[in-house]
C-alpha cells in the first residue's frame, strides 16, 4: 500500500496504541487504520472514555487538506471536520470504511479521548453538531468585532431581560423611541 500523502511511500505495519493495527507511513507519519483493525480495537477497548477537556498546549498536528485516494481501494476518501474545539479533520473511505489519520491527528484525538469515537465523527448527527458549533463560533466573533468593550455587558443583561418577568414589556419599551407618548405598549396590558 502507498502513502495516500507522499503517494510513492510505502505504509509499514506497526501497532499503535493498545494494540490497534495501523499502517505508517515513514515519510510523513500519516497512518492508515483498516475498518476491521478499527473495530477489533474498540470491542477489546471496552466501555467508551468520557470526552476531555482541550489541553492548555495541544498537540501539534499536520493536517493535509487536499483530497485523498484511498490506499486500499484507490477511491476518494471522504473528508469531515472533527470539531469540539479542534481544528483538523479526518479522511474516511467511503467504500472500505477504512480511515486516514495525518500525523498526530489520532494522538490529538487520544488526547480528548474522542479516539473511540472515531466511527460518529463521520455520521450526521455528529456533523450536524460541528456545523452548529461552527456557526456559534462565527457569530460570536462577529459579535465580539462588532460589539468591542460592551459584549460583556450586553450578554447579561440579555440574561437579565430573558428571566424578568416584565420581559415583553422591557423588549417593547426599549424598542420603542417613545414610550411615554405613542399609547402602552400591547404587552403592557394584563
Ligand atoms: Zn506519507
Ligand atoms: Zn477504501
């Protein structure tokens, strides 16, 4: 089997941690995990670990982004986002089921113990939760761009409105330029 990266580069069979088998590649320490090594390795793994937290200094890793063919079956390899806070992503053969991990991308999972679960990172649930995650992370630096030094500020009392009683009436009375002169506000009357 050849490297998928360097493409002339042979993979070598080592095992990997816990006995999981993998195929390295020399040149770039890229390793090619089988479906069947994958799911010898979790049955005999056991129970799944909880997830944890991010390191203060995470592990460096050389994610390749372009698309790969599958060393086993040649076919383009599907590539998803891991998300819950990481920043890389994993390749899988649609057709073998078989997956990529670049270097240090499976000891950066091993790390957060999202290794075990490296069969959900494909699935749409799981997906459909990086996606969300990563549009609370765009709003939230747009919101931090935009809103500067009062974000703060702006995100209690947003906590503040959402669990007064008075709610609708303090929304109507801060949306309206006068509150005082254009009749009470609809939500104002019991
Ligand atoms: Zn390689
Ligand atoms: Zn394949």
């Amino acid at each position: 089997m050849k490297c998928p990266v360097c493409k002339t580069a042979s993979l070598k069979y080592v095992s990997l941690e816990s006995q999981i088998e993998s195929s390295q590649c020399s040149n770039c320490d890229g390793h090619w995990i089988s479906a069947s090594s994958y799911w010898n390795w979790l049955d005999e793994h056991g129970e799944r670990l909880p997830e944890k937290e991010p390191d203060s200094t995470p592990i460096e890793i050389s994610d390749v982004q372009r698309a790969k063919l599958c060393p086993e079956c040649r076919r383009i390899m599907l590539r998803y986002k891991v998300g819950h806070g990481t920043t890389f992503g994993l390749d899988q053969c649609g057709s073998c089921q078989g997956f990529w991990f670049d270097k240090n991308e499976w000891e950066a999972l091993k790390e957060r113990n999202l290794h075990d679960e490296v069969h959900l990172i494909f699935s749409a649930p799981w997906q459909s939760e990086v996606r969300k995650g990563q549009a609370r992370q765009f709003l939230d630096s747009m919101y931090t761009e935009r809103f500067e030094g009062d974000y703060e500020r702006l995100k209690q009392l947003k906590e503040w409105i959402g669990s007064h009683p008075e709610k609708e009436l303090i929304l109507d009375y801060l949306a309206n330029p006068e509150p005082y002169s254009k009749g009470a506000p609809s939500s104002a009357i019991k």
